[in-house]
C-alpha cells in the first residue's frame, strides 16, 4: 500500500492514464478493423478510404506513446500491401 502522498498521487494518476490509454488503443483498434473488414469483403475502394483514415490514427498512437513507431510501421505496412493486392 502507498504511504507517501507522491505514491499516493503516482497511483491516482496511473489510473487516469491507463483509462486514457485503453480509450485510445481502442480507438485505434476500431479503425484497423474497419480496414481488416473492407478487406475481407474484396472491397478495394473502402479498404482505401479505411486504410488513409487508419494512417494517422497510427501515427496519433506513436506520438501519444501508446504505440511503439516499429509496431505502428509493421501494422500500416503489412495493410498497405494487403490492400494493394485486391
């Protein structure tokens, strides 16, 4: 249990934090789908616009430090090519 006031503090704020996080990890989660979604269903057009829409959610991730700029790189790499072969 915390016993100095910054430890309390430390742990008020980590909970604040990883709510904040979850929200934009999700957030970031649900803009991949829709690209997994369009191209599951051979719809090159809208795996597009998903996929221009996804970049910069990414690189959102990255800046705010919920993401790792490798990861984020795999990520829009490995859908950009999926994308390009419909």
């Amino acid at each position: 249990m915390a016993n100095t006031p910054q430890a309390k503090k430390r742990i008020r704020r980590n909970a604040n934090r990883a709510e904040i996080n979850g929200a934009r990890m999700s957030r970031i989660r649900n803009f991949l789908k829709k690209v997994e979604v369009a191209i599951e269903g051979g719809d090159k057009d809208t795996a597009q616009t998903a996929l221009k829409s996804a970049q910069p959610e990414l690189a959102r991730g990255v800046a705010r430090g919920v993401l790792h700029k490798n990861t984020a790189a795999r990520k829009m790499s490995r859908l950009t090519k999926r994308v390009a072969s419909l």
